[in-house]
C-alpha cells in the first residue's frame, strides 16, 4: 500500500514538473530566439540602436507584419482543438486582400468596404462548414479544394494583365488604405496590430470561458462523450470554420492595407505559417487539447525567426527555414504533447 | 405528483434481428429506487435488452413504461434526456476536461455564450463532492483513474437528474479497494432518487449490492425476485442455467499426443500466472465471462499483445509478433469479425489467402489461377454460402463470413488455432456447421484453443476446460459426463 | 465488452452485374465522365478532336501522373504525401549542381560539384528517397498526421534547393548529356521518352497494384489496418516503404523535368503536389482506404487534362486552372459517391 501511495506521489511531483515545462517551454523557445537574434550581430550593430533585432523600428515592423498571422491564430487554434482542420485560409486571406483592395480602389470607404469584405469571409467558413460538416468531405480534402476554389476567384477578380489590385493611372488606390496596416495610432502600432490584439484577447476567453471553447475541446476530445452530452458537432464546428473565414478575411485586409494592393497570391502558404504556430503552441494534432495564447506565443516565433534570419542569412533560406522550424516544431510537440494516464 | 411504485415496466419486449429471436417477450418491472440486477449467461438477451432502453436500436415489439409513461427513445441522446444514462466500460468523459467541466457538459448556464459558475453548477459539483469528496472538481479528468472516471460519470447522471442509471459490468477495470467504494456509492444512489440497473456476472457482488435480481435465459424471462428470497449463488446459478442439455459431447480417444504448448506463468495488466499445456489434436477451452482476460490471453499468445512469461511452441519459444507467429505456425480468429478478422470491403478471394500469400504466389508475382482454385478449394471445404469467390465480404451472413476467417487462418497452413468467441453472433445452423468443422480440423491433427463466453460451445467442443475469472485460471476440468454445469458456473462468477 | 448484435441470416444478393467489383465500376463510371467531358469539349472548342491535340490530351501531365503513382498508393492506406513537388525541385536541382563543373567561376551558381553525369543522378535520387524516408520517419514511427509532416518535407525540400541555386536556377556549365533524355522524341513522333517512361511506369505500377503480392498489402492495409495487423502484415514497414517510392518517384520526375530544360530550377513543380491529388481523387481513390486504382488516376489525369485544355481552347486565362480544379474535384467526389450509394443500395 505504501509504496503505491509513493508511487502515485512520484508521479504527481513529476507530472507538476511535466505540466510546468508543457506549459512554459514555448515562452523559453521565444525568448531564446530573441536572445539569439539580438545579439547575432552585435558587432556590427549597436544594441537597440538602429538595425538591430530590438531596435524600436524593428519590434515595430515586426509586429506589424505579425498582424495577418495574429488575427488567424486564435480562430485556427479553437478550429484544431475540435479536431478539424482548415488549409484554406491562405487563399481566403489572399481573395479577400483582393476584394477589399478592389472595394477601396472602386471608392468604398472603410465603413463599408470592411464589414462588406469580413462577410466574403463569413462565405468562406460556410463553404468550408458546408462540405466538411454537412457533405462530410474529409476536412483536408475539403478545404484543399476550397483553397483552389478562392485561390482561382483571386486570380480572376485581377483583371487580366495585372499582377494584382493596385493604383492605376486614372484609377488610384487612395492613400488611407495604408493606415490600417501602417498608421501609427497607439505606441507606434497600426490599428491592424491592436485590432489583432484585441482578438487574440477574445479568443483567449473565448476558449477559457465560454460555451465554444468548452465544446471545441469537448468535440476534440471524446466525440461521443459531447454527442450524449446533447453537443451537436456540426453546429458546432461549423460555427468555428465561419469564424475562421472571417479572421482570415480580416487578415487579407490587413495584408491588402500593408501592402496598397490586393495580391491574389499574398496570403499563400499562410496555413503552414498557421499550422506551424499551431504546433509550436502545443495542440495535439488529434484535438481537445490546444491553447490560444500559446499558439499566439508560436505565431510571435515564426514572425522572429523570418525577419530576424532576414537579417542573418539571405532571402532564398526563408522556405528552408521554415520547413525546418515546421519540422523541429512536429518533434516538439510529439516529445510534449503525450497523455500519461498514472497508474 | 403520483409518481408509480415501479420507474420502469417492461412489457412483452421483443427484438428480432434476421433469424434470431434475441429478445423475447420479456416482461418485468423495476421497482424505484432501487438496485436492480440483471444477470443471465452471455446471449441471453442481456445486452440487447439494455441496447434497447438506451436508445441504441429499436425494439421489433411490446412496450416500455418509464414513470407509466410509453417509452421508445430513437438514440442514446434521446434516452439520457428521458432520464436514463449508461455506464458503459468505454468511459464517456472527455479526457481533456476538467471534473467540474465534465459534469455540467451539456448542461451549462450561459450568458450569451459565456459559461456562468451558477448555483446549478455548484449543485453539480455538490453532488459530485458527496460521492466523492476525495476527486477535486479542477483536476483534469486525464489524470484521474478508471474508477475515479466511472465516479465522475456516476456523479454527471445524478446531477442531471437521471432517474435510472444503468451500469454495464462496472467492476471488470478496476481493483478490488476501488469496488467497495463503488458500492458505497451505488447504495447511497438509491436515496438520491436514483435507480440502478446493475449488470454483472460477479453474483457475490449481485448479493451485496442487490435488491432485486432479473435473470434471463436464452433471449427469454426466468424470474424477477428480490434478492432477499434468493437463497444462494445456487439457486440462481440455476436459474441461469436452466435444464439446458447441451449438445453431445463426443468423447475422442485421449492417447498420449505430444505437447505442443506451453504457457507458463503468462502475465500481463490483465493476466495472472496463466500456465497450461496443450497436446496435439486436442481442442481446449478457456470459459469465462465479460472480463475474464480470454481475448487478452489469446492476444498474448498471437504476440499481438506484449506480455511476461514464457510461452513455448513446439518446443521454441514463441515469437513476439503476429507476423512471426503465423510463420511458426499459429493462427488467430479475432473476437471481432468485422473490425479485425476480415476485410469487408474485399471479396471473398481478397480476404482468404491474406495470411499465406506465397502459397499463391511466385516471386512476389500472385498467380491468379491458384488462388481462384485455392479460393474456391476453401469455399468448398468450409461450405462457405456464397456465389463465388468474386462475392464481396461485406455481404456475406455472420456465419459465412466467420467461416471466411476460418480459412483465412486455415489457408496459413496453421498447426494450433486460437478461436475467439469462434460463433458469436451467429445462428443456429451456422454454428453446428463451425463445430464441426473445429472437431474435423482436431480430427486431422491441429490443436485448437477454444476462447468463449458461452457454456453450450465450451461443453460440446473441448476436450478440457479452463476456467477463467479476473485473468486467472481458477479451475480446470475435463470435459465428458461428470461436468457440473452448476461449479463451472460457481468458478467463473468468481466463487471459490 | 462488445456484444454484437445477431447477423443477419439472409444473404444480400447484389445485382447480376455484381461481378463487376466497385473499383472497376468507378474506373469505368470515371471513363464515361471523360468521354462526356471530351465530346463536350469537342463541341464546344475547335479543333479539340484533332488526333494532334488527343495525344497532347494522353501526355501532357505525364510527370504528374508519374507523381500520382505514389501519391494513388499512399493514398488508398490513408496517406497523404504533400512533398512529391518540392521533391521534384530539390532532385533536379541537386542533379545539375552535381554535375556543373567544378572549375571556379566569378558566378556561384555556375560552380558545381563536377561529378560525372551518371553519379550525379544516382545523388539527387538518393536525395529524394531521403525525403521519402524522413517522411516515413515521422508518420510511421512518431505517428504524426501525414498532411502536416509532408507538407513539411515539402517546404524542406523546396527550400534546400532554393538554397543550392540561392532561390533562382542553375543552368550553365552543364555536360551536354544532361539534356539528353529529356529532351529525346521517339524516331518520327512528338512523342517524349520521359512519356514512354511515364506509360512505363504506369503499365508497372497497375500490374504491381493487381498482380504482386505487395500491391495487394496496400489495399488490404487501406481496408483495414488492425486486421492486417492481425493477419501478419507488417503495416509499417509497407507504409515506409510507400513513402520512399513516392520519393523515389518524384526523383524521377526530377530528374526528367531538369533534363528537359537543362536546369534546376527551384520553383520547378510547384503545386503539383496538388495536382497529383486532384488527379487521383479524380480516378476515384478514396481516402476512407482501400479503394482506387494507378488506372483510374491516369483516367483522372485525362480528366484533368481535357478539362484544362478545353479551359486554354476557350481562351480561359490560366488562372482559371485553380477554380476548375477545385470545382471538377468536388463533383468528382460527390459523383462517385452517389453512384456507389445508387449502386449499392
């Protein structure tokens, strides 16, 4: 008897060490790699001074390239937590850069080209919701054709002969189309970066408080368990791929705000990005398991990692960089994200 | 409100499925608020009756009252939200969840989709505090134990108000310590105005735990009594029994064959220091109920299951894996036809040299001819009922496609045969056709080792019978006229 | 604890045409679709009928069918492998470089490893079996999802030649036999060796998928997994070995695509990973496993390849192409469903 009462103890102390390390490991991995960026080269530049990692133009840039990527983090991570999956968000980003760009050119003004735009994206995730949930399309299936399908509509909203959605003689892209994504507005942040903010802020409760959250988990978790619960998956989910499609909406106008224009290829390969920061921030890849504010946490790596080895190594190491970082992040998850059931 | 003596009635309950009667005309009622066992040897109609109440197929005719109100849930969610809810031994908790989290799934206060910590919540967890103060309602249910599990979901019943809880062989998972707090539990539900529907095969917990006890037989209705009237493990041994004849054993010249197996001292977190022999042509038979450790201990033989102890095979060691196994020389009929013996999707060619594929083959080349003929050749032999070897698995009946597995195995040239429930879930015809095909198989020499649930199979196959309570061989008896039904029945309801 | 219900005792007799497998009968539903697909086009584009153009049609995609080679076989066990296009880069890219000459020059991307002809190809196939093997690595032993980790080694292998032609191509100093086999015709056709291997390869892979026994692994493990467990197969070894020949199959096609254009090129087969896919959802594999044939992805292929030239006849910009594969996948999916639903009863 005592010394199964020892050996329970023994696995309390060190499942408390497991759960410590499964809960802070991510916010070492980012604070290593700033580490390591800021003092890559130190000798040739000052620190914080101008072009170093930590330099105030620097964290700025950074954080407001990181804000597409933001906006998508929470709503992707609460989809993976249900156990499904969304490939499609990239070219959703892309196709709604593109129609917001085209709105605005046209002369919508923000009040209108902004909700109309985040409605496309409500199309998005009832598409994705309709084949996956309903047509019971397997979820990768599904939203690789998805992906071709708003991949497709952004190449054909471009007129032909164009690369993208831009000012052209006669036909300028007005000049506010830059503030969301680059206008200075608090502490030197876009409005794009704290609206991002702002969400992550509400998916984080989301997940922690609220009725979609639990039943994301409750869904990934033990389907059958939520289905005698009384849970409706479909509802459910499909509630969780519509939310998806706007963040990704709203991260296409905020791609299409930095850059002036709609690229109809801007936001590929935004769903590795996604997974990628997925992965880091510890969701099983079966779902029930996953945090927000850790995906969040992953989001930040990526961004540090592509600008910092930027600035280290040459543009053509991007790809590469990143696959190994998908890679190391798919180890680091099978080595931390493993139920032990004691006894 | 005038609520009636009994929460439930169930009146002349049928449940045909093609060519068996599996339930019929039952008919008993089930006193409030108390524990009400069933008890009744595998096939008996047990579990489709309890299929039936929780909503998981329909019944062919009579009726259920619940409160004297008609009864017909169309799915389990249906038959939780009439107030009855089901242990089963594959747990419904989500994992990832917290006990609090658990217990109000489903049934949360919100506030525009915000969860409240409301009065009904802190109820829940009240409930869940007064069966068991020991589970902290922040743990995760991940690491809580099986039966710290089976409390959670106890408590989640009661807190939603279920009026019957029914609980499936609960105690086959957990430890001996963990069933008394079970019982504990159990008995105080009944002032908490719940009543439990408790399936077991252990008739010494049916006697602690009981008021009232239903047996059932063959699909039909023995007796309903309270406990108190039940004299002993005997009288109700009896009562599951019945004066059942089983069918002739034939005696078979015993001779002294050589050993072909060994088991010694065969453990693993189910088996307890299993040792036996088997000899040449002898069919031996492994009789247990639910839990009992027969598809762990087959498993562990085939290698599909890692295990201690040694395991010898014609006098080597046995390998550790199915692959190495069959080429040694032994072949397994899993316990599930579906999911694990046979490929349904293939047809009946595709599905029988699977185990042996260079018999058909040339360098990795498949000679389609002699497989065909090799197809047909089993076909023939097995007297499988189909049109041809072209006919897909899928369509097969229960026992034609149980006879598929059985040349799958037979195709790998196999010398020892491990049967798992070799006949569940097949009728009458299709099961004096399989016996028969297991005495000729022993006839030409082969050993077969016999894993069932079922007395008549066991009596009328083996030549010796193991009996097998909680993982352990706790009796073993050779087979022939002097078998007491009755003992055997004792040992594997764990008597002593 | 599973009790299952009592089988039924009647047998369901299918319809006479039951001799007829499901597998064969979508290959053949898929067939009628193309036709249709190919007499509407007829119809409608000029000059689609001309014996020019219908072999155009039968060879065009022919390094995508190669691709979908591997891609139909994982597939049918329930895999995917998302890599075979960054794969396709990395081979060609390593197979230039090996074979650049070594002398220095004031242009890195014209110094290469100076290899001989022959030793370099056998490096870069190497190279791809050993994306295949890092993908086996991870889906077969860590057990980790086969979408994510393939799309991984895609962006690795992607990237790796990306960094070996710093992000654009190496074409110069090449022997001259580097150009040789992609860009042979058969005596007196338009016809491609790299075709020919392509037809080859097929002809291989079909006989192997119905005719050996480790093509019938394959679909028993994509039936059902425990019971080849069970029955003796050992599921993950087959399965890794699936991976390293999709590898080994896009090293193929690697080394034919640089060949004709006497490049490594990084951004070479981008999005075919997709295509592939598309190709062989289109012939009918499922990923519910164990269905689906290499014949009926080519037929897929075909389907692709009148539905995208038909898009080029009508004077369809090329961006078309993503929506019409989207689309065409989808009621290819649902098609096949409701004709084996209507089939089966």
């Amino acid at each position: 008897m005592t010394e199964a009462r020892a050996s329970v103890l023994r696995a309390d102390g060190a499942t408390a060490v497991r759960a410590a390390v499964k809960n802070l490991y991510i916010y070492a991995v980012l604070l290593l790699i700033v580490l390591a960026f800021s003092v890559a080269r130190l000798d040739q530049v000052e620190l914080f001074g101008p072009g170093h990692f930590l330099s105030p133009d620097s964290v700025v840039n950074m954080l407001r390239i990181a804000a597409p990527i933001l906006t998508l983090s929470g709503a992707f991570t609460l989809l993976m937590i249900s156990g499904y999956i969304d490939l499609s968000v990239g070219s959703a980003m892309s196709l709604a850069a593109v129609v917001f760009a085209f709105l605005v050119r046209a002369g919508a003004p923000l009040p209108l080209a902004l909700p109309l735009t985040l409605l496309l994206g409500l199309g998005f995730g009832l598409l994705n919701g309709l084949l996956v949930m309903r047509l019971r399309i397997t979820p990768v299936i599904a939203t690789l054709v998805t992906l071709n399908l708003f991949k497709g509509a952004a190449l054909l909203v471009v007129p032909k002969g164009l690369s993208a959605i831009k000012g052209v003689p006669g036909r300028p892209m007005p000049a506010w189309i830059n503030d969301y994504a680059r206008a200075e507005v608090i502490l030197g942040l876009p409005w794009a970066f704290w609206v991002a903010v702002l969400l992550v802020g509400v998916l984080v409760v989301v997940q922690r408080r609220t009725v979609l959250g639990k039943y994301a988990a409750a869904i990934g978790g033990n389907r059958t368990a939520a289905e005698l619960s009384g849970i409706d998956p479909v509802r459910w989910v499909w509630i969780l791929y519509l939310l998806v499609g706007v963040c990704a909406a709203l991260a296409g106008v905020a791609r299409a705000s930095y850059m002036s224009l709609g690229d109809p290829l801007s936001g590929d390969g935004m769903e590795l990005d996604c997974i990628i920061a997925v992965l880091l921030g510890g969701t099983a890849f079966s779902g029930g398991e996953g945090s927000v504010a850790k995906t969040v946490v992953g989001a930040l790596i990526i961004v540090c990692v592509t600008t910092g080895l930027m600035t280290v190594i040459p543009a053509f190491w991007q790809t590469f960089a990143k696959g190994t970082v998908l890679i190391a992040a798919v180890a680091l998850n099978h080595l931390l994200v493993r139920e032990r059931t004691p006894l | 409100m005038d609520r009636p003596d009994n929460v439930l009635e169930i009146r002349g309950l049928v449940k045909d499925y093609a060519s068996v009667r599996a339930v019929n005309e039952v008919s008993f009622d089930v006193r409030r608020n108390t524990v009400h066992c069933l008890v009744g040897e595998n096939g008996a109609g047990k579990s489709t009756l309890i299929k039936i109440l929780t909503g998981a197929v329909g019944r062919s005719g009579g009726r259920i009252l619940l409160n004297g109100r008609e009864y017909a849930p169309r799915s389990p969610r249906e038959a939780r939200q009439r107030g009855i809810s089901t242990l089963f031994q594959e747990l419904n908790v989500v994992d990832q969840l917290t006990v609090a989290e658990n217990l109000s799934l489903g049934r949360e206060d919100t506030t525009l989709g915000f969860l409240r910590r409301t009065d009904k919540v802190q109820r829940m967890v009240g409930v869940m505090n007064s069966l068991e103060p020991s589970i902290d309602p922040r743990q995760r249910v991940s690491t809580l134990s099986v039966a710290q599990k089976q409390i959670v979901e106890i408590a989640k019943a009661v807190a939603a108000e279920s009026e019957i809880l029914i609980m499936d062989e609960p105690t086959a998972a957990i430890s001996e310590g963990e069933i008394a707090r079970l019982f504990a539990i159990v008995k105080r539900l009944r002032e908490r105005n719940v009543t439990v529907i408790y399936i077991s095969h252990r008739l010494d917990e049916i006697f602690e735990l009981g008021d009232a006890v239903t047996v059932m037989r063959d699909g039909r209705h023995v007796a309903t009594r309270p406990l108190a009237e039940v004299k002993d493990r005997a009288e109700l041994i009896r009562m599951m029994l019945g004066k059942a004849v089983f069918e002739g054993y034939q005696a078979r010249p015993a001779g002294s064959r050589e050993v072909v197996l060994q088991v010694k001292g065969l453990s693993n977190r189910k088996l307890q220091d299993v040792s036996f022999e088997v000899r040449r042509g002898e069919i031996v038979g492994f009789y247990g109920l639910v839990g009992a450790g027969k598809t762990e201990l087959a498993r562990a033989i085939y290698g599909a299951d890692p295990h201690r102890g040694e395991v010898l095979f014609q006098g080597v060691p046995l390998p550790r894996r199915p692959d190495q196994v069959i080429e040694a020389g032994i072949a397994l009929v899993p316990e599930e036809r579906r999911s694990q013996g046979l490929f349904t999707i293939l047809t009946v060619r595709g599905n029988v040299p699977v185990m042996n594929m260079a018999r058909i083959s040339r360098h990795g080349f498949i000679r389609a001819g002699e497989e065909r003929r090799a197809t047909r050749e089993a076909i023939r032999r097995l007297r499988i009922a189909c049109s041809g070897p072209e006919k897909e698995a899928a369509k097969l009946s229960g026992g034609n496609q149980q006879k598929v597995v059985f040349a799958k195995c037979l195709f790998a040239d196999a010398q020892l045969l491990l049967l798992d429930e070799p006949t569940r879930g097949i009728d009458v015809g299709a099961k004096s056709e399989i016996y028969a095909i297991i005495r000729r198989l022993a006839e030409e020499g082969k050993s077969i080792l016999v894993f069932s649930s079922e007395l008549p199979e066991i009596l009328s196959l083996c030549d010796r019978i193991h009996l097998l309570y909680d993982g352990a061989i706790k009796g073993t008896l050779e087979n022939g006229a002097g078998v007491d039904s009755q003992e055997v029945m004792h040992v594997v309801t764990g008597g002593r | 604890m599973d009790t299952a219900a009592v089988d039924q005792g009647s047998v369901q007799v299918g319809p006479a045409a039951g001799r007829l497998s499901n597998e064969s009968f979508i290959t053949f539903f898929m067939i009628a679709v193309l036709i249709g697909l190919f007499g509407m086009a007829c119809a409608f584009v000029p000059n689609f009928f001309l014996p020019r153009n219908v072999l155009n049609l039968l060879t065009n995609y022919w390094y995508i069918i190669i691709l979908g080679i591997g891609v139909t076989f994982l597939l049918v066990t329930g895999n995917f492998d998302m890599s075979v296009g960054g794969n396709v880069a990395l081979t060609g890219v390593v197979a230039a470089w090996a074979c650049q000459a070594a002398a220095a020059s004031p242009n890195p991307l014209a110094v290469g490893l100076g290899l001989p002809y022959g030793v370099a190809v056998a490096l870069a196939l190497c190279c791809a079996v050993g994306v295949g093997a890092v993908n086996a690595f991870f889906i077969v032993r860590l057990r980790v999802p086969s979408i994510i980790v393939t799309l991984g080694t895609m962006m690795l292998s992607r990237g790796l030649a990306q960094v070996i032609t710093r992000g654009a191509q190496r074409n110069t100093s090449l022997p001259e036999v580097f150009g040789v086999i992609g860009n042979t015709f058969l005596p007196g056709t338009p016809v491609k060796v790299a075709v020919l291997i392509m037809v080859a390869l097929v002809a291989v892979a079909s006989v192997v998928e119905k005719a050996t026994v480790s093509g019938r692994r394959t679909y028993l493990i994509g039936a059902n997994a425990e019971a080849a467990r069970l029955s003796g197969l050992k599921v993950g070894q087959h399965v890794a070995r699936l991976y390293l020949l999709s590898g080994l199959l896009a090293g193929i096609t690697g080394i034919l695509l640089s060949s004709e254009f006497k490049a490594g090129v990084s951004g070479r087969a981008s999005g075919y990973e997709f295509d592939a896919l598309v190709i062989t959802l289109l012939g009918g594999v499922s990923i519910s496993g164990g269905f689906g044939s290499v014949l009926g992805m080519f037929v897929g292929a075909i389907i692709l390849s009148v539905v995208t030239s038909a898009a080029t006849g009508l004077l369809l910009s090329p961006d078309w192409q993503f929506t019409l594969k989207g689309v065409v996948t989808f009621l290819a999916i649902l098609a096949q469903r409701f004709a084996l639903d209507r089939r089966n009863g």
